[in-house]
C-alpha cells in the first residue's frame, strides 16, 4: 500500500512523534461496502493501512527512514456510513521491549486522532477521545478474552464463546452476513424490549462528538471538514456541502450504552 497524504497542523503530536519512542493513534477510515468484513480479512487490511499512515507521520516530522513497527490494539467497524475505527500503537526501533509491553497493556495513553481530509490525513492529540478508546479497550475486554486486535462489527456483530471470537470458516460473504443478521434477530428476541448490547451499540453508532476539541489550539479553518477523496464530494465550505454531513466525523459515545446494558 503507498503512503497516504498526511499533515500534523497541532504541535503536540508533531513533538510527540519526534521526541518519543512510542505513540498511540486513532486512525479513521472509510471502507468499501463491497469489501469483506470478516475480521481475517480486514485486520490485514487495517494493519497495512496503518502501517502506510504511520510511514507518512514520520516522513512529515524529518524522520523518513526510522523504523518502527506497529501493535493493532483495537478495530471498530461502524455499520453506516461505512467507516473504520483501527487504534494502535507505533513502536520505533529503538523502544524498549519492557515499554512495548507496558504499553500494550495499558488502558491510559495518551491518543493521537488521524482523520481523512478531501484526500489527506489530519493529525493532532485529542485528550477526549482518549476518555472514550479506554473505556471501549476495557469493556471489549470483557466479551474478548483473545489475542489483540480486538475486533466489533457493528453491523454484524461477532459471536463469542468462552470469550473467544468464532468466524464461519467456508462460508461465502452472503451466507456470512445472513448468518450474523439472523443471530442478531434471534438475540434481540430473546431480551425483554428486544434490545442487546450490540443492537443499543449499533443504533447510536453515529452519535459523535464534534470533530474539533474545545481545547484544540489548531485554527479551526486547517480542520474543515472534507471526508472522502476529492474525487467523491466537494471540497470542504463549498456551496454543496451540507451541515449534517459533518454527524459521522465525531468520536464514538455508544459506550454509555454498553455500561447500562452490562451492569
């Protein structure tokens, strides 16, 4: 995969991935609906994805040629619009193997928020999403006992068992999908109400906050919304654009809901 466009316009990341051995990223993505979605085939596609982005961050801050690796920690997969949450880590060569294990295994660090602008990733620190990637890493811990990444579909949600994640293997992607559309009905069924933890998940889904932090000291016409490539909508403050396009660019708060539905 080539490297991907990207600038960092807030000084705190641009500092955060010159000085230091080590960086959590929230990366958003969008993901064609005809594509896959079972995890054995997106989770490559998310690394890849990550790892291009991640060449970029470091070829804009002077540092083209450091290595480095990456820790996929956790892919969110939104039902509509059809978007990608992939949060991990970036690993320099010169990090410490005791600190890669501490950092994987902690639920507080600091995130950095890339997200698409008319065809270039935006990057800068955004302390709220931190709040919303910890408490979704701790309560997709509790249905997923596996190795990492762990994965949620939010239109097809996995099936655990033992808190070990099942994927049909054989299957073609229609069965796959028909498969997931029935054991969701039947789950919805079997609660009073008819609702689930993933089905209260997946209606709020597009329930973000707005793009841009109160604290963000960017200007905020360097972070005008442009989603998709320019190739697909217009640019960002042009006379097509629409107010409500911007309800799918905001981090995800279905988390409130999966606290009442797991207590």
């Amino acid at each position: 995969m080539a490297d991907q466009k990207l600038q960092i316009p807030d000084p705190r990341s641009r500092t955060a991935l010159e000085n230091d051995l080590t960086l959590r990223i929230v990366l958003k993505a969008k993901y064609r609906p005809d594509k896959s979605r079972r995890s054995a085939d997106v989770i490559p596609w998310a690394k890849k994805l990550a790892e291009s982005v991640s060449r970029a961050a470091l070829k804009e801050v002077g540092k083209p040629n450091a290595d480095f690796e990456i820790s996929l920690n956790i892919i969110q997969m939104l039902g509509s619009p059809e978007y990608v949450y992939i949060c991990y880590d970036i690993f320099r060569a010169e990090c410490d193997r005791n600190v890669r294990l501490q950092t994987q295994e902690s639920l507080q660090q600091p995130i950095h928020y890339a997200s698409r602008r008319g065809g270039t990733y935006l990057m800068r620190k955004d302390a709220r999403i931190e709040a919303f990637t910890s408490r979704s890493y701790s309560d997709m811990r509790k249905l997923d006992k596996g190795e990492l990444p762990l994965f949620s579909d939010l239109k097809f949600p996995p099936c655990y068992i033992f808190g070990k994640r099942m994927e049909e293997q054989g299957r073609s992607q229609e069965e796959w999908q028909q498969l997931r559309a029935k054991r969701k009905k039947n789950n919805a069924q079997s609660l009073e109400g008819g609702k689930t933890i993933q089905g209260v998940l997946e209606k709020d889904s597009e329930g973000w906050e707005h793009d841009e932090p109160a604290d963000n000291p960017v200007p905020r016409e360097e972070l005008q919304r442009a989603e998709p490539s320019d190739e697909d909508k217009p640019m960002a403050g042009g006379p097509e654009e629409k107010s409500e396009d911007r309800q799918h660019d905001k981090p995800p708060v279905e988390l409130r809901h999966r606290d009442k539905n797991v207590q």
